[in-house]
C-alpha cells in the first residue's frame, strides 16, 4: 500500500513493504528502537489525488536533476550531483551530491530555491551510496548488490584482494562506483579460514613420492 506519512515539514508518501513481526526482527537487526526520532507516523492511506502528485513529481525529477547540474557546472563548484528526490506533498527537494573536499553552496542553493520554487535539502554521500541510488548491472550479470539488498557498506581493502590472490587490476576489481567491489568481502572470510591450513614456505614440499615444487 501507498501511504501518507508525516515529514519534518509537510507530509511524504511511501510504500509498505513489511508488516507484523517480521518489522520487529528487521528494526532489531539494524538497531533502530520504537523511540527513535527519525520514525515518522503513518497518517493515512494515500488516495488518487496523493498517487497523481507523486507520479507528477518523480517525471519531472530527471529534468530537475539536469538544470541542477548545469546551474552548479556554472558556478564552477567541485560536486557532482547524483541524484534529486522530491517530496510527496512538492513542497521540498532533496539534492544529493557527492564532493572530496567541502564545498560552499550557499549561493547554489539560493538560487535552486528561485527556480524550482520549493524548500531545497543538500544532502552528500558517498560513491557507494550514489551507485545504490542511481543502481546498474554489475560484470557478474546481476543487478548491483547495493541498489537490491545490501544495507550496509563495510570497507573493502587491498588486502582482500591479496588475500585472494587476485590480479590487482583497477578495472576488473572496481564497481560502478569507482571503489573496490563489496563482492570482493563475501568470500573473504573462507580464504582466511583456508590460509591457515595452508603449510608455510611452501616453495618445496617433502611429500611420500619424493619432493614436490
């Protein structure tokens, strides 16, 4: 179901995708409490006029997205916006942008708010976060991991490379993203169990049918 639920400001629509315990088990897992502020209240159900809006606001989202990055392209600001998300009611819009260093957009965002003639958020994230956003097809064929089921991301290192004896190749082991694949971790855990098995200074083996290399 489509629902109305209460935002900092105005009201949002979102879909109900989990119900009953299976909620609880979920909140307990990503250590979210019942208290938490962040929890908003479901208000009612959405009716056609709330499902009209919605649909009006998400096609107007790519063409928003596109001024967006041409407006901060001639200020000269180094961002990169990835992605932009209305709010269910229109009355606010969410910038998401990845940066290196700190950027000042305080003239960018007055001049998004003259526009576009709604309340502007400037939210940064990560290139991970971007690629689950934005989503894609990985080389393994598959939606990409981040964009379907992955909740958290944990770092991955050089070291899970090595560990794996894969080639260190920044185009093979790389994800949309630009970082080093998650998929990378999965199977970590195996190969360091493997390792330990795994005789020292194996260059020569003494085995019963005579010296292995």
């Amino acid at each position: 179901d489509l629902v109305v639920v209460e935002a900092a400001q105005g009201y949002d629509v979102g879909e109900v995708t989990l119900q009953g315990e299976l909620v609880k088990m979920q909140m307990k897992k990503r250590r979210v409490t019942e208290r938490d502020d962040t929890i908003r209240s479901v208000l009612r159900l959405a009716d056609d006029q709330d499902i009209n809006t919605l649909i009006d606001i998400r096609s107007r989202e790519q063409d928003t997205m596109v001024r967006a990055r041409a407006m901060s392209r001639s200020l000269k600001l180094e961002m990169k916006i990835g992605d932009v998300e209305y709010q269910g009611d229109a009355k606010k819009l969410t910038i998401f942008y990845t940066a290196d260093d700190r950027v000042d957009f305080r003239e960018l965002v007055k001049i998004y708010a003259r526009d576009f003639k709604v309340k502007i958020e400037m939210r940064q994230i990560g290139a991970r976060q971007e690629a689950a956003r934005i989503g894609g097809i990985g080389t393994c064929g598959r939606e990409l991991c981040c964009s379907t089921w992955l909740t958290d991301f944990k770092s991955v290192t050089t070291q899970a490379v090595r560990y794996q004896n894969l080639a260190i190749n920044s185009d093979k082991l790389s994800g949309q993203c630009g970082r080093l694949k998650c998929c990378l971790n999965y199977e970590l855990d195996t190969y360091n169990d493997a390792l330990r098995k795994f005789p020292r200074n194996a260059d020569k083996i003494q085995t019963e049918q005579g010296l292995a290399y």
